[in-house]
C-alpha cells in the first residue's frame, strides 16, 4: 500500500473506531531497507503507532505457501531469515503487553 494511502485510511478509519492498532510494514524489500525504516520514521513523526520489526519479503514465503507449510516449517533459502522476521513480530508485541 502506498505511505500516504495508509496514512489516510489509518486517519479516517483506524483512529475513529478508538481501537488500539499498530502498523506492520511488510513485504519490505531486502534490497531497499531504508525505505522501509524510513516509512517508520515518517509514521512515528505523524503519531501514527509502528512496529519496529518488518517482514521482509523472500521468495521463501511463496514457496512455503504453494508446498502448503508454515514458514517455519519450510527448509530452503531464506527460510530462516523469513521467520525470525515473523519472531521480532511477536518478541515486540509480546514486550508491549507486558507493560
């Protein structure tokens, strides 16, 4: 999705429900990490709640996906990479609920 396509919707859907949200950014290319990092920038200047964690995207997740397996459960390139991706995910949130 377009950075300022999810700021709008965030703005005019997210915000009013009043519900606790966060962004993911995902399918974040391997080769274009500051892009990434700096879409979470601009969303935190704009108080918009961000993950720090992102998952990148690898052709890993195709190929789990078509041989029907978890992530975690794939063995192929990048596969470990895909799901420590998946693994900073749910360490972040799992720090925030505790406080």
């Amino acid at each position: 999705m377009d950075l300022a396509v999810l700021i709008e919707t965030v703005k005019a859907a997210v915000v009013p429900a009043g519900v606790p949200h966060r962004v993911l950014l995902t399918k974040v290319d391997t080769r274009s990490i500051n892009e990434a990092i700096e879409a979470q920038n601009t969303l935190q200047r704009l108080g918009i709640p961000v993950c720090k964690a992102f998952i990148r995207i690898y052709k890993a997740h195709e190929r789990a996906a078509l041989d029907g397996v978890a992530i975690d459960q794939w063995r192929g390139k990048n596969a470990r990479e895909a799901e420590s991706d998946y693994h900073r995910v749910a360490e972040e949130l799992q720090r925030d609920w505790r406080k």
